[in-house]
C-alpha cells in the first residue's frame, strides 16, 4: 500500500473514531466491551498499524493546524515574495525603517512621517510651481471655478489605507499640502490598531486649517470611512469645508480603458511605479507588520501613499490647466 493511500485510510478511520466520541449512538454512550454489531453499525477491520491513538488524534489535529498555517505564510509568500523576503532576519524597529515621530494628542500617540516631495520627485519643484500657477489662471475651468477661488495653501490632499474595504480599522492618513513654497506629504500612520482613534482625531485638527479638502473617490470611499471610523469611537464626524473629489471629473476628461490613480498617473503625469505594493496587498503586509514589528514592512506602505498624494496634485494641475 503506498504512502498516500495509508494516509487516506488512516484519515478516514480517525474521522470515524471522532464522530463516535462526539455524536454517540441514541442508545446512550457505548460501553467499553460493546460491539460495532450490538450499536447497529458495521464493523471496521482496521490494522494493528493504523490503529489511532489518543496520542495519534491529537497529533493529527495539531498536524492539520500546522498545515493551514504553513499554507497561509506560503500564499503570502507567493503573493509577495520581495516583502517576504525583507521580512526574514533580525526585526528593524520602525523609527530606522520609516524615519518620523511619535506624536500625542488627546486621543492617544501616533506615528507621524513628514517629508517635502523633493525626497520623492526630482522634479517636485516643477510640480509645485504647476500647481501655484494653475492658481493664477483667469478665467478657471468651468468646473473648478468655485474651488480655484481657494488660496492654493488653503488645499488639504487626502488619501487613506485600510485593513479591508468593510469596517475595519483604517491604519494610515495620508495628506499633502503647500507651506513655505514647498509640498509637504504629511502621513499619520497607526502603529497598532489602538492607536487609530488618535490618527482620526488628528485628522479632524487639522482640517479646519484648511478651506477645501481634494481626494480621488474620496466621496465614494475615503470621506465615509472616515466618517464610519469616527463613530465606531464615538468622535464627532468629519467636516469639511469644500471637497473636490477628482475621479468624476478625470472620467468625463480622459478615457483610458479604466480610470484607476495609477492608470491616470502613468497616461496623464507620465510616471510608470516598478517597485510598489499592490493596494489589495497593503491590509495583509500592515496585518504582519503589527504581529512582528518589523518596520521594513511598512517602508513601501507609506512610500506607495506618498505618491497617490502627490498623483492627486498632478491631477488637479492637469485637469485646470
């Protein structure tokens, strides 16, 4: 008999011998000494070698949860192997990974990560001078009219990550905005899930700097997550002043076979990303990341965040220019 037929023989019989401890017959739990006759089944002849154990059933069941896990860390692996791979070897604290600063507020502490854009664009000071100019134009597109009226450093860009698409916990706000001539992206990151309420309530200090808030299917998605999040903590909902959601107006201006950020961004600003995480890969890497701690993890997260921000400026600039 080879190998894999034993193993299906053994499986069979131990899953026998398990429905006969959990469901025993009417009659009542069988004796010790009662036959398979005297219960009304048949018997099962069942060689001495494969004859299970109590040790054996629990070997068996822990064996089947081994197997379940190794099967997840392989679906994983095999869906990231470059992350996989930089997870292995001795934990890198996030602070070395993703340079930032723990940051309080009445909420509780948070991670922030500020950075000017000219630490991922080498042409960010054409991106900022693009931006305050389009500013300037008289008379605005139609459709931009009462937003232009907007000072360019009243503008808030907004762009979050979430642990899935239903209710769960949103882990990374992300926003940029003009100061001093230069953009800055300005990422409120959680470093576990306790640390969201205090991601949301900074979110909800800081707009109010702000005259007019601009997302991508913020209207859709981002805006009602936050909203939802906000009172999954019993915060006060999320205002905001004036919000320019850009997917409807690049949908009537551009038409590209879809019109996802990163379709627009390679057609429209004429970057093409070789190095980035999967948007549907992100809840699974931050899930590692808060079991291991290992801040390599959370380096192309917030790095793919950044650039959705600074594709929502480019956006603008294309679309009132």
């Amino acid at each position: 008999m080879s190998d894999e037929n034993t193993l299906r023989r053994l499986s069979r019989i131990l899953r026998q011998r398990l429905r006969e401890r959990v469901n025993p017959p009417a009659g009542g739990t069988p004796t010790a000494g009662a036959s398979a006759e005297s219960r009304g089944e048949k018997e099962t002849t069942v060689p001495a070698s494969l004859q299970p154990s109590s040790g054996l059933t629990q070997a068996a069941a822990k064996l089947a949860g081994l197997r379940r896990g190794w099967a997840q860390e392989r679906a994983d692996s095999v869906a990231n192997p470059i992350r996989s791979e930089k997870a292995q070897g001795p934990v890198v604290p996030l602070h070395e990974a993703v340079p930032g600063e723990v940051t309080k507020n009445v909420y509780g502490y948070f991670y922030r990560i500020t950075r000017p854009i000219g630490e991922l664009y080498e042409d960010a000071t054409q991106i900022v001078q693009r931006l305050q100019r389009v500013f300037t134009r008289f008379p605005p597109r139609p459709e931009l009219a009462s937003f232009m009226r907007t000072p360019p450093e009243r503008v808030l860009f907004l762009d979050i990550e979430t642990t899935g698409l239903g209710n769960t916990p949103l882990f990374l706000i992300g926003v940029a905005y003009l100061q001093d001539r230069d953009l800055l992206t300005d990422l409120f990151l959680a470093r576990d899930y306790s640390e969201e309420r205090a991601v949301l309530g900074h979110l909800s200090e800081l707009l109010p700097r702000f005259q007019a808030l601009v997302t991508f299917n913020g209207a859709t998605f981002d805006l009602p997550y936050i909203r939802n999040r906000q009172r999954h903590y019993g915060l006060p909902s999320l205002s905001v002043p004036f919000h320019l959601d850009l997917l409807p107006l690049a949908r009537r201006r551009w038409q590209f076979g879809n019109c996802k950020l990163q379709t627009l961004e390679r057609y429209v600003c004429g970057r093409v990303r070789t190095d980035d995480v999967p948007s549907a890969e992100i809840p699974a890497v931050y899930r590692r990341f808060v079991a291991t701690g290992d801040g390599r993890l959370l380096q192309p997260i917030v790095y793919h965040n950044a650039r959705d921000i600074v594709t929502l400026v480019e956006l603008l600039t294309a679309l009132a220019e």
